[in-house]
C-alpha cells in the first residue's frame, strides 16, 4: 500500500525527502505526484527528472492508483548504492 508523504521545497526548483528505514537489498517501489506534470500525465504522475542518492532514475514500474501509473523502483546496497 502507498502512502501520500510531501516532499521539501529546496529552492529554486527541487523538491526532496529523505527516508532512515529503506530496507537494506530489497526493491522499493514509489510514484511522485505534482500537478505540474498534468500536461504528460493525465494524473500528474512524473516520469522524469527523479534521483535516488544521486543517481537518476527511469521511470520503470507501475504503481497503484487510477489504474496502473507510472513508477519507480530501485535497490539500494548497504553501501548506499543504488541500483534500477
């Protein structure tokens, strides 16, 4: 189940959240929403421009919603890599 968590404002244009209980070798899957984005996506779901630990994710996985929507999945390693 999904749960709806804002992000930060970091001007000028980022938004960001930081998680401490990601699990460690375990796909994460997760979906950014902005109104924003209305005019790619007729529920604001992005599909570009999302990072995890500085590494640039593609959209990869759908996600529950209005149907299936647009999503993101990664690994990441004790190390903090992370991984698609």
């Amino acid at each position: 189940m999904f749960a709806a968590i804002p992000l930060t404002a970091v001007p000028p244009d980022r938004y960001e959240i930081t998680f401490n209980d990601v699990p460690i070798e375990a796909r994460m899957s997760f979906r950014v929403n902005d109104q924003n984005f209305c005019d790619e996506n007729p529920t604001g779901a992005v599909t570009r421009n999302v990072f995890a630990n500085d590494v640039e994710l593609r959209q990869n996985t759908t996600t529950p919603g209005n149907g299936d929507e647009p999503g993101y999945s990664f690994v990441l390693a004790a190390n903090g890599r992370v991984t698609q």
